[in-house]
C-alpha cells in the first residue's frame, strides 16, 4: 500500500532566465504542475506550488557581455517577462521568485557551509585556462579554437557547433579566450565536489528497487547514469556572477549554477513561509513532486538528491515526473538551451 502523505509540495524546473519562456516549457513543465495543484486544491487537501527563475550561470554572462549590460540587467529583464507569461497564462504558483534573492544567496551559501563543515565535499586541485590580460580563469565557453575533429575554427571549449563533438578546453588547437582575445595560460585552481560515487549505493535502492513506478524515461535515463559509475562533481567555479563560496581563501569563486539552483526551491519556500516552511522540506508526511523537463532527470534524481541526503535533515522527492519533446506539426521543440541546472 502506498504511503499516505498529509500535504503535497510541488516544484517545477526553474526557468533559466536568459530568455522567454515558450509553448514547450509550458507543455512539458507548468501545465501539468499546476493542473497536479489545482486539482489537489479541488480537493481540499495542503498543497504548496513552487515557482521561480535560475539566474546564475556563465551563459548569462556572455549574453550580458555581448548586450554590454551587467548580468543583472539580463536577469532582472527576463525574471519580470517570464514572470508576467506565467501570470497571463494563468499558472497558479503560491509564489514565484529568483536565485538572485538575498534569502536565496543566505539559503545556499548557508547549505554550502553546512555540507563543507560536515566533510561532505573532496577538495582537488586542477589546471584550467587563465587569461592573464582579463585576469580571471576561463569558462570552457569563454575559450574558442580549432576543432581537432573538424577543423572548424571557431569551436567553443566544451563543444563544436560544426561537427557536435562535446569537447575539453584542451582539446581545442590554438586555444583563444574570448575575453581579451589573448592565448590563454594553465594554472593551478582549487574546487570543491560533492563525491557522487559515494551516494552510489543508497541512490540505486532508492531509486532502481524502491521507485520503480517512476515514468519509464525517468527510471531508465537513471538506471543508464547508475550503471555508468557516478563521479565526484564539482560544486564551485572561477566566475564573478553567483553565490560566493563560503570558505576562506575562496574568493573569485561561487557555487555552480547546478549547486545553487535547485536549492532554489527552498529559499523560494522560505520567502514564502519564513516561520513555516521546514515542515514542507523536513516532515516525512509531505510528498515533494518536482515537474521538470526530460533534460533535467538527472539532476532532480541523482544529483539534488545526493544534496539533500549528505545535508541531513530533508526529505527526498517522491516523484519526479519529467515529459519529453513537444511536437508541433511534427517539429520537434527542444527545450534545451533554456535549461541550465
Ligand atoms: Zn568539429
């Protein structure tokens, strides 16, 4: 018999705001969350319905840079469009706000600090590309070069437009930063990871023997990851648009966009709820259901869990329902370039 649940927590991806949201999005995420809350409401029972925009994140830089606007201006103008589309067409969210808050900043540095006293994370240290004339460490998207697959000249750092390969920054011949256009030099970085291997345990029962009525997309994308071996994940970055990273002698540094935004969810549940929300995140009688887009399973299955669990005192989702592609007179629309969790 399944569990009986006292109220219902639903979250849907957050839109990634460097853009409007489109019919796909809509199709495939708020629509379904918020017909689930509607319907839930309808029937007298406790229900929360999270919204909210991802803000941070190197592709709102480059936009920024290209637009020679500050990143808060990129962000500012597409949480209130985004906003405003799902007020017009009806989304009924308890409350939809951005990972640009104050609370949110407090809320993930805060999740971050606890993980890192904790000794949740490894600590390694890389070589990545330097720009010594912009002096900051490079994005693989802020390095362009000669594809060694396809010659394409202006291949970007973590892939070729041209030919698809996914590549490396090193990978690339004659590498350039897009900064200052000058050769960019190696040089020792230090980063902290969530060491996803060690999870590999729980995670598969939890999910490959104790959900397995999770949709088939969803319980086989995570059964593909599972049986490919996880890897500890890095959870910081060289950037200047983000969460700082809590820790002394971290500066220049902020959490990863993928670290920051599902944490997200509860800061919006904060904000909302500022004396009340823990029962929503903490109480095993909520059932927390994230409505997310099919390129997101991995991080709402595997990943944001793995958070959760070495923080301590959350509950994990319940359901994770994830929709494919929507076809429009038999086009596909790829919701992709909009998700950057
Ligand atoms: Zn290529």
């Amino acid at each position: 018999m399944s569990k009986q649940f006292k109220r219902t927590l639903i979250t849907s991806a957050l839109p990634y705001a460097n853009g409007p949201v489109h019919i796909g999005h809509l199709a495939g995420v708020y629509v379904p969350a918020d017909i689930y809350a509607r319907y839930l409401r309808l029937k007298g029972e406790e229900v929360l319905f999270i919204g909210g925009s991802d803000e941070h994140g190197v592709p709102i830089t480059i936009r920024a840079r290209k637009e020679g606007v500050t990143p808060q201006d990129i962000v500012d103008r597409y949480h209130q469009l985004i906003k405003k589309s799902f007020e017009e067409f009806g989304i009924t969210f308890d409350i939809y706000s951005r990972t640009t808050s104050d609370i949110h900043k407090k809320t993930a540095s805060d999740f971050f600090r606890k993980l890192y006293d904790d000794g949740k994370f490894i600590e390694q240290e890389s070589e990545q590309y330097y720009d010594e004339e912009a002096r900051q460490f490079l994005a693989d998207r802020y390095i362009t070069g000669t594809c060694p697959h396809c010659g394409n000249e202006n291949a970007y750092g973590d892939q070729c437009e041209q030919c698809g390969t996914s590549l490396s920054p090193t990978d690339l011949i004659n590498p350039k930063s897009t900064l200052s256009g000058s050769v960019p030099v190696m040089r020792p970085t230090k980063h902290w990871y969530l060491p996803l291997d060690q999870h590999e345990a729980w995670l598969r029962q939890w999910i490959l023997e104790d959900h397995k009525e999770w949709k088939a997309n969803v319980y086989g994308q995570c059964k593909s990851w599972l049986d490919l071996g996880l890897q500890p994940r890095a959870v910081s970055r060289d950037l200047d648009w983000g969460v700082p990273v809590p820790v002394e002698g971290a500066e220049g540094k902020v959490l990863y966009v993928w670290f920051d935004a599902p944490i997200g969810y509860i800061s919006n549940t904060k904000e909302l709820l500022p004396n009340d929300w823990e029962k929503w995140w903490k109480d095993e009688d909520t059932k927390l259901v994230h409505f997310i887009g099919k390129d997101n399973i991995v991080f709402h299955c595997i990943v944001f869990p793995a958070m959760l669990k070495a923080e301590g005192s959350f509950i994990l989702p319940e359901n994770v329902p994830a929709n494919e592609f929507l076809n429009l007179e038999n086009d596909k629309i790829s919701t992709s370039r909009n998700w950057a969790v």
